[in-house]
DNA sequence: CCTTGAACCTGCGGGC
DNA sequence: TGCCCGCAGGTTCAAG
C-alpha cells in the first residue's frame, strides 16, 4: 500500500509529534505479522527518549535514546494513527505506544504484512531488510549514469526494474506506472535496452512523481491515511492509474489508457505515448 | 546469475 | 441476502 510518498507524509507528521517524548507504555496485541514481533525488545523501548525520525526506502525508523532503533515497514495495508488515546482499540491495532501526556500511537495492519523489528542503532545499516537497499529516488546519487549501470544486464521489463528495491527504492506499483508515464515509455519495455534519452527522462519522471505526491499528502485508494487521519490527495491527479478505458490525459493522441499485467500486477500506459522503441 | 509465479493475509465489491 | 471470485498500495522464496 504505502509507497514512498505515504511512508514520507506519515514520518514527516509524526516527528514533531514524537520527538522528545517516550513512550511510557508499549503493549502489544498480536505478534505473528509478516515476521514475528520481538516482543521483549519492544517493550524495552519504554521510557526511552525518542531522539529522531528517519524514512529509508519505505521502512520508518523511529531512534530512541539508548541506541536501539524502531524499524517499521507497513506492507500493503499498515497504518500508523495517532489519536488521544480515550477510545477503545480497534480490530487489527496490533501495536501500541502510549505517552505520558496521554497521545496515542497505534499500529494497525489488516492483512499482515508489515513488519517491525528493533535493532541496534550502530548496527542498523547492517539490518538484512536494510543493507541491499539500492539508492534514494530524491538523493543526488540516483542519476541516469547509475540506472543505465544497474539495468545493464536487466532484460525484465523496466516497469519491474523500476519496483525493484535494490534497484532504486520507495517506488511501488502507482508511481511506477505514472512514472513511466510521465516520460513516455512502454512499462513492458526490456530495462537492459533503453536508450540513454530515456532513462534521462526517466530519473526526473520518477522524482517529480514522487515529490508531486509527496506534496498532496501521498495517495488514498482505500485505507491510506495520514497520521492525523487525513487522507490523500494524490489519487485526484493520477495520469494514467486506474484509468483503463479512459481518454490518455494532456495530450492529443486520442487513444485510451491500457490495463494490462506485469509481473502480475495491474500496469496502466497509453498505446500511443508509450512504445517500445529499439 | 536471471525471471516468473506463488505465497503470505484480510476486506471489499461485483456477479450470480 | 449470501456465496464465490478476483483484486488490492509489498516483499520473499522456490522453482525453472
């Protein structure tokens, strides 16, 4: 579900929130996610200062005072709210953490796929969800220099290439899609063979896309919200996502926007905009 | 090494 | 109304 610019919204909202406080209370209602809950650890984390927040790739990395660190990864459908901490629980709220002056951070994920993990700030960049992560899409070091080196060899279609977090990270199966949109290539085309013009496009596509999004609060296609509950606003300006059958956007081609399937996955482009080219 | 497909899990909407 | 199917923002693992 999340994907970069979600995952973004979400730490941005919940650093002034939690910066300085500790959690006073960490409770946890169910422990088999994608990988078990380190149950102890977690409540360990009680009563330690939180230092500072961080996104990497999709992942949220809360820092805590005693060096250890909170790795969060929401899968397809987590969810970080933030409330007063009055109500009651709500189904699938399988985390929380209390604070002091009564502010509330719950964990919610129906599907269970999300994942956290405590480990030792010293040791975090060594964590095997971390370590082969490949660059950040808004760091200076993702370049079409540094795609071209890393497609060299990928004869997958780019679209896959594109999603694939060793690669370059954060971009998930919508911004993928628009992405591609953006600077005009075929989703299905082989990465090996793109031309070095495309990949130029390509790295400003992606960038754009994601700060676009990231400006709207990321994209709400079901239960995405932002921490304060908020949804987003992204989904409104979607080019080509979700839009089979429709006119292709901003352009005179007159053609309709294809479903088709990669890699299993629902891949939306314009026939006419986005050819393969040799 | 590569690529593909299935698996993990719950909820929702559509068709019958 | 109810049931069954397909599908959903991600990642990992086995098999070819």
């Amino acid at each position: 579900m999340p994907e970069l610019p979600e995952v973004e919204t979400i730490c941005r909202a919940l650093q002034p929130t939690l910066a300085g406080k500790c959690f006073t209370h960490i409770s946890v209602q169910r422990e088999n996610l994608r990988l078990p809950l380190p149950r102890q650890a977690l409540l360990a984390l009680a009563d330690q200062p939180i230092t500072g927040l961080e996104r990497r790739a999709k992942y949220i990395l809360i820092h805590f005072a005693s060096q250890h660190t909170l790795l969060l990864h929401l899968g397809m459908s987590g969810r970080m709210v933030v409330d007063a901490g009055a109500a009651p629980l709500e189904k699938h709220d399988h985390v929380v953490f209390c604070c002091s002056d009564g502010t509330r951070l719950r964990f919610n994920d129906p599907r269970r796929f999300g994942v956290m993990d405590v480990v030792a700030t010293t040791a975090l960049w060594q964590h095997p969800l971390l370590k082969a992560l490949g660059v950040e899409p808004l760091s200076a070091a993702f370049t079409p220099a540094y795609l071209a080196e890393k497609l060299r060899t990928r004869k997958s279609p780019i679209k896959i290439a594109l999603m694939d977090q060793h690669c370059v990270v954060g971009v998930g199966n919508i911004y993928a899609s628009e992405a591609l949109f953006a600077a005009r290539i075929h989703p299905g085309h082989s990465a090996a063979s793109l031309g070095a013009n495309a990949l130029a496009a390509l790295v400003p596509a992606v960038q754009a896309v994601l700060e676009r999004a990231i400006a709207k609060g990321g994209s709400t296609l079901k239960d995405y919200r932002q921490a304060n509950g908020e949804l987003g606003y992204f989904q409104h300006e979607f080019a080509v996502y979700g839009k089979a059958g429709q006119p292709c956007p901003g352009c005179t081609c007159g053609q309709t926007i294809q479903k088709t399937l990669l890699g299993g996955r629902a891949t939306f482009h314009c026939p006419a905009q986005q050819q393969i080219k040799s």
